[in-house]
C-alpha cells in the first residue's frame, strides 16, 4: 500500500514508544491538583466577590426610513466575580427589552494550578504541545505537564468535540452543525530548556460512532479517526544562532465505517493497525516548517521555510492553510543608536506541492519598512508588494484566463508634538497609496482597483485646565472598474473635565461629503455629546447623546434623520 512507505518507518517507530511514555504520563496526572499556585495557596483570601453592576436606558427616534431599534430601551447588566482562593470565577448577567441572559463560565471554566516543576490541567483547556499536533484546540477533560530539571513531559485526555444531534426542525442556515462526540489524548516527552530543546509529540482522537441516536440527513458527516506524531526542537548555538523546526506526519481516516483493506501486512509496523483504523478513506499527510536566524546587537536575519500537504488535518488544531510552500527571509537593522529601524521581508509561495491540480499558483509577497523616532517626531514609511502568477500544471493556462497581478501599498505616518507644562501641540498626518496592476490584457479593464487616502489631525491641549480639541481633515479617493468615489470632510472634537476630573465633559462634529463620478452623491451629519460624572469611589452616571443626518441624492438611498440618548449608572463593589 503506497500509503505506507518505507521513509516512515523510524517515525512509526517513535509511535510506538510514545504510548509506552503516555501510559507513564497518566500516573503523573494523580501527582497534584491543589491551588492554582500551590506554594502560595495560604496567602489567598478564602472568599472574596467583586465586581460590576450597572442599569442603562435609551431613547431612539428616526425619521426617513425603517426604525432601526426600538423607541425606548433598556439594559440590566451585571458582572459579579467570586474568587475562592485566589482562583477567579466570573458571571456575567444581562437582562434587556430584547435580550435577558444569565452565563456562568464553568460551562468553559479551565484551571493549570502549578507547584515547583508540575503543573495540572483541570477543566476547559486550549493547549498548544506543537503546531501541527496539538494546536489551541478546546477541550474538556485534564492534563498534567512535569518539567523536572531538563525533562519535558506532558499528558492530557478529554472530550474534544461534544455529540450535536441534527435539529430538523431548524432553518439550514440557523441549525447547529451535527457533530459524533470526539475523545482523544496527547503525549510530550522532550529533553533541554526553553532555549535548546527537542520534543516529541503524539496525539491520537477518534469519534465515537454511537454518540448519535438519529443518522444525519444533511451534508456529509462521517465519524473519523486520526493519529499523529510530531517532533518539535530549537537550538540556540554560537551565541547568536536559533534554528528551529516543527515536522509531524497525520494519518487520517474519514470515514471509519468505510470498508477496510482487506490482508493488509505492514511488516514491522503491522503494531500501528491497533492504534488507529485504516481503511480505504485513510490518508497519510506530512506538515513542517523551519527557520535560521541569526541575532546581533544593531541587527538581525532570518530565513524561514514552510510545507503543508494539501487537505492536512490534525484533530487537536482548528485550521491549517495546506497545499502550501513558502520561502521566506526577513531581516531588521538599527542605525542611529536605535533611533531608526529599517527591516523587510521578501517570500516565495506556491500550491500544487503534489503536482496534480490543473494549474500552479505562485506568490511574490515583499515589504520594506523604515521608522525614524524621536521623542517630539516621528516618520513611518511601510511599502508592501504582493504579486500572483499561475503556472501550467496538469493542464496548460489559457492565456485569457490566466491570472498575474501585483498589488501595490505605501502607506506613511509622520508626527510632531510640542509637549510643555502648560500646553500641547500635536500634528500627525497619515497617508496610504494603493495600486493593483493587472499584466494580463484580457481581464485588466475589469479589475482596476486604486485607492488614496490622507488625513491630517492636530491635537491641542492645556493639561492644567485637563482641557483637550482635536481638528481632523480626511480625504479618501478609490477608482474601481465601475468609476471614482471621492469622500472628505472635517471632524471636530473638544473634551473637558471639571471638578478634579470627577465631571467629564466631550462633544464632536463631523461632515463627510461624497461624489461619484464628479457627481454630488450627498452628505453625513454626525454630531455627538458625552459626559461622565464619578459619585464617590464606587459610582458613577454617564450619558450620551448622537444626532446623524444623512443627505442622500441618490435615488436608490434614503435621507434620513436619527437622534439617539442613553442614560448610565454603574455600582463597583
């Protein structure tokens, strides 16, 4: 079976002795769950509660088109944390003209209670062993980790995915995905510190296929089986070198009700039929990355490479991008004492790593960054270029069809401030240029895309009298197959506090225009008022009040008018 090659046998092997270490590993788990900091469990407080309380209500009103919200409205909501202790366990509650909920998190409440070199997972948990086995996964069940001197171990079990029965009686769209309850463990055994290490990483789940009292209708659902074994390591070497690398190997069978391949002899490794199910939907799929990187005192380079087989799975990650390979180098530099960095990155990417799709896609994706800062200025230049091409594959690319473009992006930052005892100034004028340029002639005139933005804002403030304004001006241009859409305006702010701060006060205006195609498309009013108020140390009142007038003359939207207020109070405790 070709699935089963000879070039995999020192990893099948390694397989084999994982679930020797695992079986060790599960004693390990007994060793302690006392605190979430054991040693220093006698210092906490035994019961402590804190936390918010708060009532909001609102007013809506809206002429021009359909409500949008409700006339008056209201919320409760409240945010009590008990702590026992010192491990923290928050509530939420909210209770509104349109939502009443109450959450406790122990429905995902984890905790990792640590003492000396062990620590124990109890709980909801998301853990990351390395990042093509077990990657951030969510699930319920415990784990323990020892880290004595330089021995790296780590077990955990638990429910990965939780038994969802198809709900017929829901809209598609609104249902709930059906899903097999999913049980699985994952197993480390390393040697070396965080700065030079070699791990070793095995992690088998699987669906349960009675875990479902009805069979599912809808869509494609079968219940699956995987196995993986990764190694994961990092050397730090002649005092400036870091070479790290993450490999793994996944089989993975979709379907373990498929029939299975009848007389199948793998020698050696036949043991590996008793660790997971193969059968004719089983694949076996390799992941890895690694990079070379070189640290001095002014600068630093590194060089990076990543190959994901295409369709690659493992059940203790959400997501990986597959059928993938990527060339990557970066590199930084310090001149000036540090006062200014310049750094870039330049990378290769393409798919059909296996050479059996009809075409190959290949990716150009470069930036350049500068930055220059002193304390009272700044500038920040930042120019990426993205380029795609297709290759031939299986088939030759029609030349119509063919895809090659390079997207183009400068964006820039400048600052200067003026920051005395009695007074402030602030200008910051930020820019961004983008450019898609189309090589290929038959689909150029369809997918024109430019874009320029710039903004110039000016901050004032006089922090003895805690008074601040601020001017802003924005002006934003795009050019699209279809035509040009221009927006600008003016924003204007003011904030002031009294009171030794216990009374805050803040209004803004804004007036945004736009044109399509040198035609006046119309105009925004935005106009808002805020203010705060702090009674005593525990409670404080807030309101707010918007007014936003849309001036449309497009005939396909809408003017309208809308006036919004809430009023606040909130309780500490």
């Amino acid at each position: 079976m070709a699935l089963f090659k000879h070039s995999y046998i020192l990893i099948i092997e390694l397989m084999k002795r994982l679930v020797i270490l695992s079986c060790l590993s599960v004693t390990c788990f007994l060793f302690n769950a006392k605190g979430q900091d054991v040693a220093q469990i006698t210092k906490q407080k035994p019961f402590a509660l804190s936390g918010t309380l708060g009532i909001g209500l609102g007013t809506y009103n809206v002429k021009g088109i359909p409500a949008r919200q409700r006339d008056f409205n209201y919320i409760f909501n409240g945010a009590p944390t008990l702590s026992l202790y010192g491990v923290s366990f928050p509530f939420s509650v909210v209770v509104s003209d349109q939502q009443r909920s109450y959450t406790q998190p122990f429905n995902q409440y984890g905790i990792s209670p640590t003492y000396k070199w062990v620590t124990v997972h109890a709980g909801w948990q998301s853990l990351e062993f390395s990042p093509f086995t077990l990657a951030g996964h969510n699930f319920l069940g415990g784990g323990v980790e020892l880290n004595p001197g330089k021995l790296r171990l780590g077990f955990v079990y638990g429910r990965f995915n939780k038994a969802i029965e198809e709900d017929l009686n829901q809209p598609l769209a609104l249902a709930q995905q059906p899903a097999y309850k999913r049980t699985g463990y994952s197993a480390k055994i390393g040697l070396g510190t965080e700065r030079n290490h070699v791990d070793v990483i095995f992690l088998n789940a699987k669906d349960d296929p009675t875990s479902l009292t009805r069979p599912v209708t809808s869509g494609i659902l079968n219940p699956s089986e995987n196995m993986v074994l990764g190694i994961s390591s990092k050397f730090s070497f002649l005092k400036r070198f870091v070479w790290d690398m993450d490999v793994a190997g996944s089989i993975y069978t979709r379907n373990v009700l498929s029939d299975t391949v009848k007389n199948l002899k793998l020698d050696k490794i036949d043991f590996i039929k008793d660790l997971v199910t193969l059968n004719s939907s089983t694949q076996l799929l390799t992941a890895g990355q690694t990079s070379l990187g070189y640290n001095a005192t002014n600068y630093n380079i590194k060089l990076r490479y990543r190959r994901v087989d295409p369709d690659y799975k493992s059940m203790g990650a959400y997501y990986f991008e597959t059928d993938v390979q990527n060339y990557t180098i970066e590199t930084m530099v310090r001149l000036l004492k540090g006062q200014m960095q310049v750094g870039g990155s330049f990378g290769l990417q393409n798919d059909n790593i296996l050479k059996d799709k009809a075409l190959r896609s290949n990716r150009k994706i470069g930036s350049v960054n500068v930055s220059f800062n002193r304390p009272s200025y700044g500038v920040d230049l930042r120019y990426t270029n993205f380029g795609i091409t297709q290759d031939r594959g299986l088939n030759p690319v029609i030349d119509q069809f063919r895809v090659a473009r390079t997207n183009h992006n400068l964006s820039s930052v400048l600052r200067y401030s003026i920051n005395k005892e009695a007074i402030a100034h602030g200008f910051i004028l930020v820019g961004n240029l983008q450019s898609l340029v189309d090589l290929n002639n038959f689909t150029k005139p369809n997918s024109k895309s430019n874009s320029k933005m710039l903004n110039f804002s000016y901050q004032f403030g006089l922090p003895k009298k805690a008074f601040g304004a601020s001017a802003n001006m924005s002006y934003t241009v795009a050019d699209v197959a279809f035509g040009r859409t221009i927006f600008y305006g003016p924003t204007l702010g003011i904030n002031q506090a009294i009171d030794k701060g216990k009374l805050g006060l803040g209004a803004s205006l804004s007036y945004q225009l736009q044109e399509n195609n040198s035609v006046d498309a119309g105009s925004i009013f935005n106009a808002n008022f805020n203010s705060s108020y702090r009674i005593g140390k525990r409670n404080a009142a807030t309101f707010t009040l918007g007014y936003l007038k849309s001036n449309s003359k497009d005939i396909t939207l809408p003017s309208f008018n809308e006036l919004r207020s809430n009023l606040g109070l909130v309780h500490s405790f």
